[in-house]
C-alpha cells in the first residue's frame, strides 16, 4: 500500500483524567517525530474533536498545537463531540467535511473521552460512523488511543468497537515512561489476552517501532479467524446451501461459494454459515414504529453476520450496509419455447408467394385467349376447338398432364405450333419450381416465429408469466413509466415455481420473465440433457441491469481487501471460470440423476414432443386432402350437369 494509503490521518484518543499541560510536550514530540518519518503526514489537517468539553482547552495543548501546526504547517480544526446531533443532519455539516477532505490528504484527530466505560465507547462509535464520515474513516484512518494507565487502553483496545471495526489502532500510555500498546493483530479471534508492549527508548527508535505498529494491516492476513457469513434461500442460482452430517449449514455449489473459497484461501480465514433472517438478501419493515431491515442486510446490522450474500445492489440498502466490488451481474429478460412447426391447408400454395401465383393465374387466362385466338384465325370456317377444351388444355399442360395436342394436324399454322411450344416451356419451369419447393415445405415445415423484444412480446399474443421471488423484477414491472413495461405488467401472472415457469413456456405459447442468471440456472439445472441440449430459447433482449456481491457493514475493516480479491478476479478471467465449473457441476449433477431414474435417452425430447419429430404425418398433407375434397365437389356437380342435360337431351 502506497504511501498515501498507508497513512492518511491520525487520531487521538485521550482517556481518564491527564494533565494536559504535562504531556503536551511529550506528546508534541512523539507526533514530531513521527511527522519526520512520514513526509506523508506534512499534507494532514489536525481536528480536535472533544468528548467532554470540562477536560481541555486550548491553552492546554498548547504546546502540541504550536509544534504541530506552526512547525509541520498543519490546519487545524476544532469540533466539540457533544455538539454532534445524530437526528439532525444539514446541508452546511455534509459540505464542510467534504471541503475539509478536499483540502489535505488525510487528518490528525485528537479525540478526548472520559474513560473506557463501554457505553461511552459505544457512543463515540456511533458518531464517528454517522455524522463523523467527511472527517474520520474507520477503515482509512489511524488512531492512537491514550491513556494514563495501560489497563484503560487495554480496555479498549480489547473492545468489539476498536478490535474488529477499526482498522489501523494501537495504544500510547502517557506517564514518567511512555509505552505503546500494539493493537491486537488477528480482530476476530477470541483470543485477547496481554497485547504487546513497545516501549519508550532513546531517539527515533520508538517512534520508529511506534508508526510500524500503527501501519500494520491487521486484515492482510487473517490469521485463520472465524466469519459469519449470511445467506439467503432463496437465491440457488448463486449459492445453494445444505446440512452437514453434524447438522450445520454448508455451502454446496453457486458462483458465491466459489469466489468465497478463493476469498478464504487469499486472505486465510474459514467461513461460519448460517440462513438469512427471513429467507432474503434484504427488506425493510415497520416494527413498532422504527423500520426494521430482515435477511442479509439485517443480519450485518445486528451483527449477527459478518458478510453476507446479495442478490442486488439497491440504494436503500447501499444506505445502510456497503456492497463488496460486484461479482454478479444480470438484467431482466424472458424465454420461450422453440419455435413451434405448425401445418396447414395453405401449405399447397405457401410454397409460392402471392404475387407468383397472381402472375400464373393471369398467364393462364392470357394463355386461354391465346389459344382461342390462334385456333379461330386457322380454322376459320369450322369450329375444331371449343373455348373450353382450350381452357383445359391450358391446365392441363400445367399440371403435366397429356391433353389433346393442338397441333396434331400437319397443316397447323407457325403461329400456334410456337405459342405452343413456348406455352408448354412456361409450364415446365413452373411446375418444376412449385414441386422442389413443396418437398422443402414437407421436410422442414413453418416455424412460428417466438418474440424477440420486450416490444414484441407485449404485442403478441403469448401469455405472460413473471418468474416472481419477491425481488426487485416485481417492483420494477409495477412503478414502470415506459408503455411496453406497463402493459407486459397487466397481461402477466406470478409464478414462483421456477421450474413450472419455463416448462410452461416449452409447452405452450407462453413467455416466462426472469433475471438471465435464473433462466440459465434453471436451463442447465432442469431442463437439459446429458448433451447439453434445451428446449427453452432465451430471448436476446435484456433490460433492467443489475450488479451484486457481498454485503458488510459500513466501511468494514476488511472492504478493501475484499475489493482487491474481486477485482483481480474479474480481470484475469478467474470469475467466468468459476461460472463455467458451476455450469458443469448443474450438469453432471443432473445427468447423474437422469441416469438414475431412466430418463437419459427421453429426457428433452419428453419435454419438447413433437417439435424434433421428422417423420410425415397426415398434418404435412392437410392442404393435399382438402384439395381433394374440393376436386370430388367439383367434379359431382360437373356430373350432375352432364347428367342434366344428357337427360334433357335424350
């Protein structure tokens, strides 16, 4: 860590009752010393901050104020802890200590309490975490906690406040002989027995040891400390957890319990599982009068957890808990069967467009006229062909059959014999295009077209399902503005059976709304076979993206290390390894329990039906029979006029 980072501000804590005009100057000295060492520190503000306003003032530190700010040309700055109200913030307090920071690198705070007494430590932890952020970070700054005996800044060091939530601390016993405490090195461990003594010797050499102790990063390595971590239920797309023989709850697979396992093996620490409070990442609800968050979020509150898992980064939650670098991102998306085949009578002419079968039509009128043109200019004076042998001689041809030949008589003219030869090459190309595009029609029916947008999906006639898991996909539908969202809400259901979900949108005419992470979860987990192959087809439009990761409190001591874990496994590719080996453990998983019941061979093509189905049924040649029908029709009313008039004639 750079120098900048190492060391950017510098706090005091004064405790008990101590003659500040005493150690002034001791004081003043070791801070002088430890300004020469640091070139970084020359660039810091000092703020006092007091606790009870009875102790000092500034005539009594005197002495260091001179030394501090005069020799070193440090501002200094002056805040009375008291006067910190917690139920009122303003505008002018936030901008201040914003302008503060924006003026030096880092801050010197001197912070006087009273004593050790646990409920006043508690207190200044809550200040200093609230209104206290534009000028004191807990997981930045540094602190030195002073004290008149080495049991009080024992106490305190010893504390949950000052041993697990802030970061660089070490203590500084003020008497005949100054001693340094350093600050326990492993913050979660139980052990917090005698702390080590560094004491006072001639020249630089304690301050040396001194700023070493205060520099030292307790989180780099954890020292095989114990964290809580929480974890919802109802995220198996991410982390899926079970019991242990003992009865304990494990992690078994998800994207989480793998970048957890690299997070213990980087930083050395074991994880202690638990189930979110309420099942969730986190809500927040009325309780008597006072909101009140429930799962992950919740369970870092109250301290119960240490870390926790989240499905989704929200403000409301980014207000209270702070999210890890994201390693999870998703957008909302829906999925739908594969295309439908679907057959038809207009499959007898659907292999020609509309346009091509206007052209035919109106080419075998033109052809009739023709014809009949032809054969009045030569034979003149006797009536060889009547219009409607013509006209059957036109179809005829047309459908390759062997009609009468009008040009069977040698004298026929030039004229007809080469309409007809022309007429008769019309009907060859034609016939022959219709037939090898009908054999194409029969082996690779029409496929209904599924939806690809959000746009198109409100606008089609395909019911609508939201995969709902109480989240944020709901919420978003509801308080949506845009048009296409607002209707897709009021056409939809809820289905919070995942499963049933998607398996409604492969056998119906159906669209299941889902994050893209679940509908792949799901793909992989449910409905896939040993092969990898599925029926569901997700849609290539996604909207409403969303980034997660863990949760913690807020500037957790450990954040930054976290951070730096993620970051290096996004950029070197380690992150969609780890989604691959999830993928792969979905899939062996569910081959191994396919094998197991006997549904191996069966078990997509169970799903999809028909829709792999190559061999011709009835249905391929609906338009075929109701052609025929059409011709026995016309064919008993042809007969019954013959029929008619052979009676009316006899």
């Amino acid at each position: 860590m750079g120098q900048r980072n190492k060391i950017s501000s510098l706090i005091f804590l004064l405790t008990l009752h101590i003659s500040f005009c005493s150690i002034g100057r001791d004081l003043a000295q070791v801070l002088s010393n430890i300004l020469k060492i640091s070139n970084h520190l020359g660039q810091c503000s000092l703020v006092i901050l007091r606790g009870q306003s009875q102790f000092t003032g500034d005539v009594e530190l005197s002495p260091l104020l001179q030394d501090v700010s005069t020799l070193h040309n440090i501002p200094v700055y002056h805040e009375d802890l008291n006067a910190v109200n917690l139920s009122r913030v303003t505008q002018d307090q936030i901008l201040a200590s914003t302008k503060r920071l924006s003026h030096a690198h880092c801050s010197l705070v001197l912070i006087f309490l009273r004593n050790s007494i646990p409920v006043e430590i508690s207190n200044f932890y809550q200040k200093l975490g609230t209104k206290l952020f534009g000028l004191v970070r807990k997981n930045a700054d540094f602190f030195i906690l002073l004290g008149k005996t080495g049991s009080t800044v024992d106490d305190i060091l010893r504390s949950d406040v000052f041993r697990k939530r802030i970061k660089y601390r070490v203590g500084l016993v003020l008497g005949k002989t100054m001693e340094g405490r350093r600050g326990i090195k492993d913050p979660f461990g139980r052990n917090q027995g005698h702390l080590d003594t560094i004491m006072e010797k001639e020249g630089y050499e304690f301050s040396n040891l001194f700023l070493q102790a205060l520099t030292h990063n307790p989180v780099r390595n954890f020292g095989g400390a114990s964290l809580t971590v929480s974890t919802p239920v109802y995220s198996r797309w991410l982390v899926e957890m079970t019991f242990s023989p003992s009865g304990t709850w494990i992690p078994k697979r998800g994207l989480y319990t793998l970048a957890l396992y690299l997070l213990e093996n980087t930083l050395n620490f074991t994880s202690i599982h638990m189930q979110a409070t309420g099942g969730g990442t986190g809500h927040r609800t009325i309780v008597n009068g006072t909101p009140t968050w429930f799962g992950t979020v919740g369970d870092v509150l109250s301290n119960k957890a240490d870390i926790g898992h989240a499905t989704a980064q929200t403000f409301a939650r980014c207000e209270v808990v702070d999210p890890s670098f994201p390693i999870v991102e998703a957008c909302l998306t829906f999925s739908t069967g594969l295309p439908i085949p679907f057959y038809s009578w207009r499959g007898v002419y659907q292999p020609l467009s509309r346009e091509v079968w206007m052209g035919v039509g109106v080419s075998v009128m033109v052809g009739w006229v023709t014809f009949i043109v032809l054969a009045r200019l030569e034979y003149r004076h006797q009536r060889v062909w009547k219009p409607s042998i013509l006209l059957e001689y036109a179809f005829a041809t047309l459908l390759e059959q062997d009609p009468p030949s009008l040009t069977r008589n040698p004298s026929s003219s030039h004229a007809l014999r080469t309409f007809t030869i022309f007429w008769l090459m019309f009907t060859i190309l034609v016939t022959t295009a219709y037939r090898s595009t009908l054999v194409t029609f029969l082996a690779f029916p029409n496929m209904e077209q599924p939806p690809e947008t959000f746009e198109e999906l409100q606008s089609s006639t395909y019911a609508i399902g939201l995969q709902y898991i109480k989240g944020a996909a709901y919420q978003l539908l509801k308080h949506s503005k845009n048009p296409t969202y607002a209707g897709i809400f009021k056409r939809m259901s809820l289905e919070e059976d995942d499963v049933a979900c998607f398996l409604k949108s492969v056998k119906s005419r159906y669209a299941c709304i889902s994050w893209d992470s679940i509908a792949e979860f799901v793909k992989h987990r449910n409905l896939t076979d040993k092969y990898g192959r599925s029926p569901v087809l997700r849609s290539p439009s996604c909207t409403f993206g969303i980034v997660a990761g863990l949760v913690m409190e807020k500037r957790a001591i450990f954040k930054t290390e976290i951070d730096q874990v993620f970051r290096w496994m996004v950029a070197g590719g380690i992150l969609n390894k780890m989604n691959d080996l999830d993928v792969q453990f979905i899939r062996r998983e569910r081959t191994a329990w396919l094998k197991e019941v006997g549904m191996e061979r069966d078990s997509v093509s169970s799903m999809v039906g028909e829709k792999g189905s190559k061999t011709l049924n009835l249905s391929h040649f609906s338009g075929s029979f109701y052609l025929f029908i059409i011709c026995i029709l016309v064919c008993i009313v042809t007969f019954g006029r013959e029929f008619v008039d052979c009676k009316n004639f006899g």
